[in-house]
C-alpha cells in the first residue's frame, strides 16, 4: 500500500449521487480514468483558491497602507 493511502486510511470522502453520476459519465465520455479527473479538478481548485487568497492578501495590504497625507501625518508632534 502506498504510503499516502496508509497515511489517509481514516479520511473519509463523501460524494453527492449527482456528483458521482457525473463522475461516471464523463470517465465514459473522455475515456479516462475518474481518479484522473478528480485529481485534475482538485488541482484546479487548488490553484484558483490559492490566487484567490494570494488576491485578497494584496487587496488587504493595499488597503492597510493606502493612507492620504493627513491620515498618515495624523497625531504626530513635528517639533
């Protein structure tokens, strides 16, 4: 057993009926394995995720330093 299987042996997966039923018929349709596209669909979803967060990271960062003049200067003695 590969290592990654012995290490997930407790996770449990749950697929709706619909989600398998077109699981089924697109591994028929294109011909390929329904691991195969699971994998290419999580990795997709991976990707999309990760450059959402990467996005709302930068949005959070410009929107933490995007300061007018008198909000930066506000409260500081210039003597």
């Amino acid at each position: 057993m590969p290592n990654s299987q012995a290490n997930n042996s407790e996770l449990q997966i749950e697929l709706s009926y619909t989600n398998v039923e077109q699981l089924k018929s697109f591994s028929q349709l294109l011909q390929r394995d329904i691991n195969s596209i699971l994998n290419e669909a999580l990795t997709q979803y991976f990707e999309t995720m990760q450059k959402k967060i990467i996005e709302k990271e930068r949005e959070d960062d410009i929107s933490m330093t995007n300061l007018d003049y008198d909000e930066f200067w506000d409260g500081v003695d210039i003597e």
